[in-house]
C-alpha cells in the first residue's frame, strides 16, 4: 500500500495576510464611517439623557438604515434652525417619521425634545453600545498615541513581508 495522498498545506504568512485581508473587507462593508462613505456611525456618550441604558464615555456605533420606526435609539444632527443645531444627539424615536419630521426623546427625559429630525438629519439606529470605550476611542486620536500605532503597524507589516535585510560583513578588517 501506498503513501495516502495529502492536502496541500498553506503556509502560516499566506493565511496572515487572508485574515487582514477579511477584516479589511469585513471593515469596508460594516464599520466604514459614513464620512468615508460608509453605513457606519461613531457617537461618544456625553450626558445622562440616556441612562441607565447609555453612559458618559460609551461609544455607540450606528448603522444608516433606509427607515426609522417608533422605538429606535437614533444618531441625528440636530436640524438647522434650531438650538444646537449642527449637533450629534443619541435619542429615541416616539412618534413622527422621517417627512415631516421624528417626535425624539431621552430615555431619561421627562418630556420629548424641542428638536424634530427628519430622515436627512438622521446618521443612523444604534447597532453596537461599547460601555466605556469612547474615552479609549479619544485617548487613540492623540498624536502621540497614533504614531505609536502607525509604528507597530509598519513593525508588523515589515515582520510580515519578504523583505530581506542584507548582512554586510567585513572580511579580515576589509572594507564592506
């Protein structure tokens, strides 16, 4: 009996570089800003209108939807014209719609906002809350913080690669 007939293996950086490519990809379709053309949104919680279910330094991440219902925890900018205006605000929808304009309120409000929302002002639903993880999100825009990661990242990359670094030796004491 012969050998039995074996896969063929792929090697560990070939499946690296698969890997960062599906986040990426993953990145691109889900989590690409909407500044960037994107279906995502980024909100840092700063107040209390939202609580207990949202805290200051939470993050929420939205996803632009092509409807808004009654019941959903929205991202607008707060319409021209109006106090604030130009201003991100998590709220929730209670009555209206996106034409004429969404009846929004904090959950921890006792009466619903001056400020009426039409479907153009809104960012996005909440689709992920990350309890705490603003202030994180803030402390990796500082420049120092960035260019420690742009440096672990070309470390990383340059590990990955098939770069070769020549080794420059001196033969008895001649010059290289």
């Amino acid at each position: 009996m012969g050998p039995s007939p074996t896969a063929p293996s792929i090697p560990m950086k070939t499946l690296s570089r698969l890997a960062i490519l599906g986040l990426v990809v993953a990145w691109f379709l889900l989590l690409r800003p909407v500044a960037l053309g994107g279906p995502a949104g980024y909100q840092i919680i700063s107040g209390h209108s939202m609580e207990p279910l949202l805290h200051t330094g939470d993050l929420v991440v939205t996803q632009s939807a092509s409807t808004y219902a009654v019941g959903d925890l929205i991202a607008f900018h707060v319409p021209a014209g109006q106090p604030g205006a130009g201003s991100i605000v998590i709220h929730r929808i209670v009555s209206g719609d996106g034409t004429s304009g969404f009846v929004v309120m904090g959950d921890n409000k006792p009466a619903p906002d001056s400020w009426q929302p039409k479907a153009s002002d809104v960012i996005g639903r909440s689709w992920i809350a990350l309890p705490g993880s603003g202030d994180a999100l803030l402390t990796l825009r500082r420049p120092i913080v960035l260019g420690a990661l742009a440096a672990g990242i070309f470390a990383f990359w340059f590990l990955m690669s098939d770069v070769r670094v020549p080794r420059w030796r001196r033969k008895h004491g001649a010059a290289a």
